[in-house]
C-alpha cells in the first residue's frame, strides 16, 4: 500500500477518495492504481451482472459501474475488483480499480491521470511513467 492522495470525478462530483492506494505493475503497462471499497461514496459503486474475467496472476475479476451519488451520470462496467484473489495477491481482496477513460477525470498524488490508450486496458499515466505501453496505436509490436 502507498500514502497518497487519489481521487475519481464522475460528473463534476468526487465519487471516491483516499490517501492510500495500491500500485499494480505489469510488462508494458502503466501501473494501474486500486482503491479500498470505503473510498468511494456512499452510492457510487454499483456491482453489475455479467461475465467475469479471468487474469491468470489475479483470479476472476468481477466488475462495478460508478455513478454520482443520485445515480445519475452511470459508468458501466467502469471498475472491476478480484473478491477472491489469488494468494500472490490476497491484498486485492477489498479494493477496486477503474478504467480512467471511463471516469470524467482521476487524480494521483495531485496530478491528472491520463488514461492507458485502448478500451481494454486500466493503467494511469502521469508524468513519472515512462511508456511505451501496450494498447499505443504508435507501438502496435506491444499488442
């Protein structure tokens, strides 16, 4: 777990926030940041039916939508979470991550979050990642 402010604005609302998170890393990608369930706001974080998927160092993901508080300004399958994760990662347990382009904005220890390019992946950029990362239609040999 790292101290640091971050923070997650669905329509001009903060819907999560904390001063700690969890930094995932993987070849080829920008971390991609997990917040503990009581980060987010009460009303937020709504569990969706659906198919899971399957990472084969993680375990089965389930996915979340996010919303504001009124649940308005709904973001399907926006987030994804591992209840029952793999002992490696048994950490995860009550955290969720968030696909930053499916969110209005994202911030990590102060600084906008730009969000991994390609509708598939969940990793955030700021300005101390260092790329290429896969899903960059410039480094299609990182697919």
């Amino acid at each position: 777990m790292i101290n640091g402010a971050v923070s997650v604005i669905v329509g001009n609302e903060t819907i999560a926030e904390d001063a700690r998170y969890i930094r995932i890393c993987e070849t080829f990608h920008p971390p991609t940041i997990y917040l503990h369930q009581s980060a987010f706001t009460s009303g937020t974080l709504h569990q969706t039916s659906g198919p899971a998927s399957y990472c084969e160092w993680k375990g089965v993901a389930n996915y979340w939508s996010l919303s504001k508080t009124d649940g308005s300004a709904r973001r399907v399958r926006a987030a994804w979470s591992y209840p029952t994760p793999t002992d490696r990662y048994a950490m995860l347990a009550d955290w969720i991550s968030l696909y930053p382009q499916r969110v209005d904005e994202c911030f990590l220890e102060g600084e906008a979050v730009k969000p991994q390019p390609g509708s598939f992946y969940g990793g955030w950029i700021t300005s101390w990642t260092i790329g290429p990362f896969k899903g960059d239609p410039n480094h299609p040999e990182l697919i």
